[in-house]
C-alpha cells in the first residue's frame, strides 16, 4: 500500500521539484557570473584610467590624449558604465590625475636619515 501511495505521490512530486530547482540554479549562476563580468570591467576601467594618468606624465600630452587612450583601451567597460562622453571620462579620469600630482614630488624626495 505504502508502494502503491509513494508510486502515485513521487513522479508529480519530481516533475513540480525539479524545474523549480533548475530555475534556482539558473538565477544563481546568471548572478554570479554577472557580477565577476561587472568586477572584470571596473578593474580594467581602473587600470586604463591609471595608464592614462600616467600617460599625462609624458611631455607634449593633454588630458584629451588621456581620454583618446581610455576610450581606445576600455571601450566596453565604458559602455557597461554608460560613461561613453568625454566629461564623463575627464570626471573619472581626474582622481588619478590628483593622486599622481600629490605622490610625484614626494616620492622623488629621500627620507631625512637616508
């Protein structure tokens, strides 16, 4: 009888289970491979605009050569971001400027026992 009752209860039992388990492990995976793409593009944004900084250390380049190399380097990372414009790129772009200005002088300087 137990048979009888486990032979009518588990195949429409599994065929409800199953599907919903698949759609789980579906969502899972779409979001995590989501995230790692969007990790992916902000460190290559990051680095491109870091290069790009150190690039303006050059004599004879301008901050639009700057932005010509990020958006040469990093195009879909650009797009993913929706920071296709130019100002967009110089206001991203500008933070690492900073940071190089303010570390430039102090690292060519030697620490006062040395």
């Amino acid at each position: 009888m137990l048979q009888t009752i486990l032979q009518q209860l588990v195949p429409p039992l599994i065929d409800a289970v199953v599907p919903l388990l698949l759609a789980f492990l579906s969502a899972v995976i779409l979001r995590l491979t989501g995230f790692e793409i969007e990790a992916k593009h902000r460190a290559a944004l990051q680095s491109a605009l870091a290069n790009a900084a150190k690039l303006l250390l050059m004599p004879g380049t301008s901050v639009d050569d700057a932005i010509d190399y990020v958006e040469r380097s990093v195009p879909d990372a650009l797009t993913r971001f929706k920071a296709r414009d130019r100002p967009r790129i110089a206001e991203l772009l500008a933070p690492h400027i900073a940071a190089l200005s303010l570390s430039g002088p102090a690292a060519s300087k030697e620490p006062a026992g040395a």
